[in-house]
C-alpha cells in the first residue's frame, strides 16, 4: 500500500493550496454544523412540533421546512462521501471509506424521499443512524489520544439509541423514557453530529501524522 505522502498530496482549489486533511476537516465540520442548525431552525418554525414525540424526519414533510430539512440532508450526504474521500487519502483504508460512502448515501435518500414517501425514507433513515455511528467507531482506529476516544464514545452511545429506539418502534414505547421517541432519535443524531465538528477542528489542526497510515 502507498505510503501516507501519497494519499496526502496538496491540492489546489482556485489557486489556494489546501490538503487532504484540511479540506476533510471543513467538509465534516460544514456537514455536521449545518444540519445541526438547520434541525435548531425548522423545529423553531414548524408548526406545533413536538420534540418530546415528533421525529427529526417529521421536519422533512411539514410545509414550512421541508425543504429547507430535505435540502440540508441532501447536503450531509454529499459532504460526507467528499469528506471521508478526503480522509481516506490520509489514512488509506478502502473499509472506513466505504463505511462514510454507506452512510452518506442513507442520508442522501432520506432527503431525497422524504417521510410521507414511506418505506424507502425509513431504509435510508436506517442505513444513515448504523453508518454514521459506525464511521465513529471506525474512525477511531485511524485516529489517536483523545480524539479516538471520543470517536469510540459518539459511536457507541449512537448505536445504544438505535436499539432503543427500535425496540421502541416495535411496541415497546417504555424504552424511551421521558425524552419520548423524539429525544431518542436526537441521541442517535446529535452525539455523531458533535464528533463531526470536533473531528472537523481536530482535522484543521493537526498534521497528518495525527492520523494513523498503515
């Protein structure tokens, strides 16, 4: 396999010399900053939403911010296969990489078939809660000290929620607690989504010798 000055190549962007690394870094914080806002800002505007009880995909079919919320997943999608592209000529292993392109195609479908398009919304949404939460964990094998262990944390703690809330999906609506449905899915979400903005910085500003080659 090549070595890590091969994956790691300055590339010029309109005459501005930007590496792997930094251009990684602004794609997952853009990615992870955005969508965060953006849920903020449509649940603000969404008529009589419920975020005890209404999922984040609801914001998706609402009038007010459906496309605001279909648009902003449709740009984590893309940000995220072009991120992890970038931070896979770090790093250079194909299985994280696929690992991003796998979770970035399930959110890009869940914005492109919204909610009320039924069951291909919820194999998307399904396929975008595993992923994201599982390039966490994979990231963290790429990556060192305290930033592993917050990769290790953000995708554990996703992937807690996600049973939970299937298991609650499937009847068992005690699980959830009193966050309700809504803040179970926000634990699914919100956790990956701060890990992106902290990779996003960590990425900014550390060599690449931070992230593990071979």
């Amino acid at each position: 396999m090549a070595d890590v000055e091969t994956f790691d190549q300055p590339m010029t962007i309109r005459g501005l010399a930007a590496d792997s690394r930094q251009l990684a870094g602004g794609f997952f914080l853009v990615l992870a900053a955005q969508f965060m806002t953006v849920i903020m800002l449509a649940a603000a505007m969404a008529p009589g939403y419920n975020f005890n009880t209404a999922a984040i995909s609801d914001l998706g079919v609402i009038s007010e911010t459906a496309l605001l919320f279909n648009a902003s997943l449709v740009v984590v999608g893309i940000f995220n296969i072009v991120g992890g592209y970038f931070f896979y000529r770090i790093h250079g292993k194909r299985w994280l990489l696929a690992i991003f392109t796998v979770a970035g195609l399930g959110a890009l479908g869940a914005g492109v078939f919204p909610l009320d398009t039924g069951g291909l919304h919820g194999l998307f949404a399904l396929v975008a809660f595993l992923f994201f939460n599982l390039q966490a964990i994979g990231s963290a094998t790429r990556l060192t000290g305290a930033m592993r262990v917050l990769s290790l944390l953000a995708g554990i703690l996703g992937l807690v929620f996600v049973v939970l809330m299937a298991i609650g999906d499937a009847g068992n609506t005690a699980v959830f607690g009193p966050i309700g449905h809504g803040g179970t899915e926000r634990m699914i979400v919100y956790p990956v989504m701060l890990w992106m903005v902290a990779l996003g910085g960590y990425l900014f500003g550390t060599d690449s010798s931070a992230v593990q080659p071979n």
